[in-house]
C-alpha cells in the first residue's frame, strides 16, 4: 500500500476576525511523561493530542465522552534518545515523530493501535523537527549535523531519501513546508532563514533564498494560514518576533522575495515557539515561562 496521503482531515475553519482579549481556562492536565515534555501536536479534526518527551515515547489522548482526558496509546521501543518532535499527516492517517537518537519514525493506525511502519535513518546527529508536505507525499527533517533532508513515500511502504541539502553553517532547528508544497524553510543556530526549492535544470533541490535579520538563533517560524504563503512570522534568541512578506507572485508560481515589515521585541529572553492563527493572532512562546 502506497504511504501518502489521498485525503485531509478538514477541520472548521473560522473567519479571520478583529484581534480581541479572551479568558483562557485550564481543561485538563495530561499526566504520564516520565520526563519533559518537548512537543505537542493535534491531529486536524483536533480530537487526538499526541505528545512526545524526554522518556524516549510519544503518547496520543483524547476526551471520553465524559469528558475525561486519557491516553489511549504510549508509543515506544523505536527511539533511544529524547523525542523532540511529532507531526500528524494531512489526512490524519500517519504520525512522524523526530529524535535525538538520529532517525525519524513513520507510524500508523492499525488494527490493534499505532505501529511504526517506517523509520528514515541517515542524519548524523540529533533531528530537530520534521514536517510533511502539504500533500502528505514527503517529508522534510532538519538536524544538528546542519542539514536538511527531504524524504518521499514509495509505493512499498517505504522512504527514500530524495534530497540532502546543505548550506547552513549550525544546527538547523526547524523546518516547514510552503502552502504551496514548493518549497522548505529552515531556521538555523546560524540566525538565518534559507529557503529550498527544486531546481528545474537538474530535478534537485538547492537553496534558492538566505533572509537574515535576526541577529540570534532562529527558532521557528509559522506561515499567516490566509496568505497563501506570501507571509510567515520566526522568533529568535533575540527576543524578538519578525514577519515577513514576499509581494507579488502568484498562487502558482509564488514570490520568494521575502522581507523584514515587522519586527516587535517581546521581554528579555530567548523566544523559542510561534504559531500564526486563521484569526489573525500571534503566539509565542519565552523562555521566561510566558505565553503572549
């Protein structure tokens, strides 16, 4: 059976609406992690939460129809180090998880629970993040060891390894596909972000745009979702959030001419998560344990 995606999960979208103030309140603490939590990631109906950490697992919860939080599975026995990372397929069918053992896993529901089907072995130190496509086809994994590798499913199940890009000079902390399926970003210990696309003349990837502005770490970035890739927000050891906009392009062939149209400074340490909203809100994430 061929691995990819043939269908999303198409979760209630809500209109973009004028930036108001809301009360926020604890639902629901999970407990089961025997070590720190790295990362949390719902599936696209947002009925399934899977969590990974520090005790080498990644966990899937959701709510009963009582309304009671439970983990209904402890994912395990493939990495050996940390899992940093986990990402849910567009259509919901698979969940990639990211570690700092080195090798990235594949896993699907099956029968009796969630198995791994897949693993992608070839970084050389510690994954950092990983990311689909748009269309569910490939997968982007970013690492210490300053690369990034682009992998797609074939037809008997498994990965290959398709692309291995190099130009970052550290550790590459974050990768994330373009709407359009056309490009990757990656943010780097180098303060920069590259930008990656197949080039024509060849059928390999190569970088095709370097923004720096930053003047630390960059963390993480997340595209504005009603853009259509024309603008994304990154935050850094800075303390500081940047947007950018790329103007003109189209849907089809999009512009890749990115610059700096915002730059706000938010406390006095590292910002380490962003995640732009359909409502148009930022989130962020700071090293002085704070949410804005």
């Amino acid at each position: 059976t061929r691995r990819v995606c043939d269908d999303r999960i198409e979760a209630e979208s809500s209109p973009r609406q004028q930036a108001h103030s809301a009360k926020l309140s604890l639902r629901a603490t999970l407990k089961g992690h025997k070590d720190r939590v790295w990362c949390a990631a719902w599936n696209g109906n947002g009925k399934i939460l899977a969590t990974s950490g520090g005790d080498k697992t990644v966990r899937l919860w959701a709510e009963s129809a009582t309304g009671q939080w439970n983990c209904l599975q402890v994912l395990d026995g493939i990495h050996l180090r940390t899992v940093r990372c986990v990402s849910w397929s567009p259509c919901g069918k698979y969940l990639a998880s990211a570690s700092f053992d080195g090798v990235a896993a594949i896993w699907e529901k099956a029968e009796d629970g969630w198995e791994c089907v897949a693993t992608l072995e070839g970084h050389e130190n510690e994954v950092k993040c990983i990311a689909w496509s748009p269309d569910g086809r490939m997968l982007a994994t970013c690492s210490r060891d300053k690369s990034v590798w682009l992998w797609e499913a074939e037809a008997d199940g498994e990965y290959a390894c398709v692309s291995v890009l190099h130009g970052h000079t550290q550790d590459v902390k974050f990768v994330a596909w373009h709407p359009s399926g056309m490009y990757v970003l990656s943010c780097s210990y180098d303060n920069t972000i590259k930008v990656w696309g197949e080039d024509e003349s060849d059928d390999d990837w190569s970088c095709m745009a370097t923004l720096s502005h930053h003047t630390s770490t960059v963390w993480q970035l997340s595209f504005d979702p009603l853009a259509n890739g024309s603008k994304f927000v990154t935050c850094g050891d800075d303390h500081q959030i940047v947007v950018w906009e790329a103007k003109g392009g189209t849907v089809s062939q999009p512009s890749l001419h990115y610059q700096p149209i915002a730059t706000t400074t938010i406390g006095d340490r590292t910002i380490y998560g962003v995640d732009w909203s359909s409502t148009g809100l930022i989130g962020v994430g700071s090293g002085d344990n704070s949410v804005s």
